[in-house]
C-alpha cells in the first residue's frame, strides 16, 4: 500500500468489509480480491435479509461471506440447503437475480463451502 493511504477493516453483520479512506486505497477481501466499499456490503445484506424467511421456511439458511470489489457476492448455504439439488436454483434465480436488481454493483453470486 503506498505511503498516505490508511485502511479500515470493520465487520458488519458477521462479515468483513473495508473502508477505504478518501485518498482512494485500495484495499483487498479475505480471497485476495479487491473488497467492496461498505455502503455495498450494507446493501446486499439488506437484500439477503428479506430473502433470508423465505429460505428458513424450507428448513435452510444463508451466510454472506463477502462482496468483492468485482461485484462476487459469496454466499455460505446452511441447513437444508446443503446439498439441496435445488439450490443451485435458488442461489440464481432467487437470490442473485433479487441482489442483481436491488443492487446494481453486484455481478454475480457464489456459494462457498
């Protein structure tokens, strides 16, 4: 990181997210990849917050695990939807496709083990 540009690293709701300071740092997520801003991470998980019923009612559950700086939503499924042949389904069609609308930075999503 070049001399003058300081970063803070805050965890919000669970998941790791930087704020850059206004110089314009860049600043890198748990994978390696540049990091979302904050205002990004807040509203994805907004989002994922109003899916989130819908999901436990079958018995299953979501973790945001990071939003780079890309638009890569990586989201940890729990519960039922372990190994759920239809979750795949859910995490495009449902919850990537509402995180796609709802929030135009975010480019794709990802499940993680």
């Amino acid at each position: 990181m070049a001399a003058g540009k300081t970063t803070t690293l805050t965890t919000i709701g669970g998941v790791r997210a930087s704020k850059a300071a206004a110089d314009g740092a860049t600043t890198v997520s748990p994978s390696g990849e540049p990091s979302a801003s904050s205002v990004v991470v807040e509203r994805v998980e907004h989002v994922l917050s109003l899916i989130r019923p819908a999901v436990q009612s079958d018995g299953g559950d979501l973790e945001l695990i990071e939003v780079t700086g890309t638009g890569v939503v990586r989201i940890r499924l729990h519960g039922a939807c372990v190994g759920c042949p239809s979750s795949t389904i859910t995490l495009k069609a449902g919850i990537e496709r509402n995180l796609r609308q709802h929030v135009p930075e975010v480019r794709s999503v990802e499940a993680v083990e």
